[in-house]
C-alpha cells in the first residue's frame, strides 16, 4: 500500500545513509522500524482497574438527601478543610 509520510529533512538523511550501508530499500528499513515499535507495544500488558466497588446499599441516611457541597464540607470536617 502506497502512503506520505512526512518526517524531518535531518532523519530523511539519516534513513537513507542507513538504508544504502544496510544494502536495502528505504521501505524495508521503515517497515523493519514500524514492526520493531509495534513489537515492544504488544509485550506491555495493557493497564487495568481493578474493581473497587463493594456490598452496600448506596449513601446512609443521613447523607443521602445532602447536595456536593455539604456532602463535600462532610467528608473534609475535623480534616482542618
């Protein structure tokens, strides 16, 4: 598949200095890269959350009717807030 790619004069230079001593295409050296990088990615496990949710019933009672703020002034009493 044909596509632009548009990278910086300096590491054009570079890729092709190193394609010539290496004895291959500009495009074998740019998919060895890309097959490299992607390579690494697939070793990383992806992050997962883990489960933090818990058995309960929702908000007690007396602070079930209670808007953020005053739910917020509750959380951070006696904390110096």
């Amino acid at each position: 598949m044909k596509t632009t790619v548009e990278i910086s004069d300096s590491l054009l230079r570079e890729a092709r200095k190193r394609a010539t001593r290496e004895g291959v295409t500009l495009r074998t050296l740019m998919e060895r890269g890309l097959h490299r990088v992607l390579a690494e990615t697939k070793l990383e496990t992806p992050f997962r959350l883990r489960r933090a949710s818990f058995k309960g019933n929702g908000l007690q009672a007396e602070v079930k009717e209670m808007v953020w703020s005053e739910l917020r002034d509750e959380i951070y009493k006696d904390r110096g807030a």
